[in-house]
C-alpha cells in the first residue's frame, strides 16, 4: 500500500522507499514492545520520512 502511494504522489524509487519505511515502521513496534521508550517514536518518524523523501 506504501509503495502504491509514493507511487500516486510520483516519489522516486518507490519500491525501495517503501521498503525501507516499513523496515523502520516494525523496527519501531518491536522495539516498542521491548523497552516501552516513547520517546523513540519522534525519532523513527524523523526516520520514516527521511527514508521516503530523500533524493
């Protein structure tokens, strides 16, 4: 769904960009389970738009 969109909104190399949001979208949720840190959240979400908007 990720990769479709990036696709619909002409972002480059969606398919990589996809991927590598959703790698950082589960890394967030496990790690969440783990440790309960919060405060990673403002991070992988600086991460998550990094990976789909950089050049």
């Amino acid at each position: 769904m990720i990769q479709a969109l990036l696709t619909k909104h002409n972002i480059s190399d969606p398919e990589l960009k996809s991927q590598q949001a959703e790698l950082i979208f589960n890394g967030l949720l496990a790690s969440l389970q783990i440790t309960k840190n919060t405060q990673l959240i403002p991070m992988a979400k600086a991460m998550y738009l990094d990976a789909i908007f950089k050049d």
